[in-house]
C-alpha cells in the first residue's frame, strides 16, 4: 500500500467509525498510530488513537498495543493529526483526469483532499457511466464525482 493509497482509505475513517464493532483483528496491513483523530463529527473534539487498515478498508480504531494487533507497515503519526479526506466540491480536474500524468490528482492527495468533483460550470460530460467507467479503468488517484455538462 503507497501513501496514495493510505491517503484514499482515510476518507473512510468517519464511516469506519460508525461502523467498528469491537471485534478487533489482530493483524493488520497498516496501523497509523499515536496521531490525534478527528472524524468530522459535530463535537470537532480530536482523540488519541491509532488506526488499522486491513485490505484497504480501515477495520480497527483504539490502542493497538493494549488490544495486541499487529502490523506488516506501522506508521508513527505522533503530533498529527488523522482525519478523513477532504472533499475539494468546485475543480477543474477533468482533463487532468484524462491525462496520464495528471490522472493521480497528487497535487489534491498531498493536500488530503480525497474526493473531487468535476465538470463545473457546464463543461461536464453528458456520459457519466461512460466517463467514471473510463476514469475506474484507467486508475484515478481520486474519488470523483461529476456534473452533467449543459454547455
């Protein structure tokens, strides 16, 4: 798993919090420890924790060494903070997301904006099917969501 990939699993960190069950694994493929996590909640109050990917999919949110789980991949995220990614509602990613060298929207993941939307101001593709199918195959770096184009 790159960084880009750790980036992207993030903006599920608010649902995966709803989610936990309790059940803890003890394995996991990436444990992001000791940052503070905020989820985006209305309280906006931060809490120490540490967070456990497994199959792209965060499975574990509490203390790793208390609860024994174990990592291939240990990120110390000490004095920073963990959150969800960002939703960037307004950009004009949608050539770049064409365009091989700009398809991995780096310049929004290093910023932890994990999900854009494209095809403002009325320059969005009439297939969308077509259009987020092509974006699946060819391997954006981002969530995307798009507007119909009306121009």
């Amino acid at each position: 798993m790159n960084l880009l990939q750790i980036i992207s699993v993030m903006f599920a960190l608010h649902f995966a919090l709803a989610g936990c069950s309790g059940h803890l694994p003890q394995k996991v493929d990436v444990l992001i420890s000791g940052g503070l996590v905020y989820t985006g909640d209305a309280n906006n109050v931060g809490f120490e924790a540490d967070v456990g990917i497994a199959d792209d999919r965060i499975v574990f949110i509490g203390d790793a060494r208390h609860d024994n789980t174990k990592a291939k991949r240990t990120i110390d995220a000490t004095g920073m903070i963990v959150a969800p990614g960002f939703i960037d509602p307004h950009t004009h990613t949608l050539n770049d997301l064409f365009n091989q060298h700009g398809k991995l929207n780096e310049n929004y993941l290093t910023q932890g904006v994990t999900t854009v939307l494209t095809g403002n101001d009325g320059g969005g593709p009439i297939g969308i099917r077509s259009t987020l199918a092509a974006f699946a195959q060819s391997g954006v770096g981002t969530n995307v969501g798009l507007f119909v184009g009306h121009g």
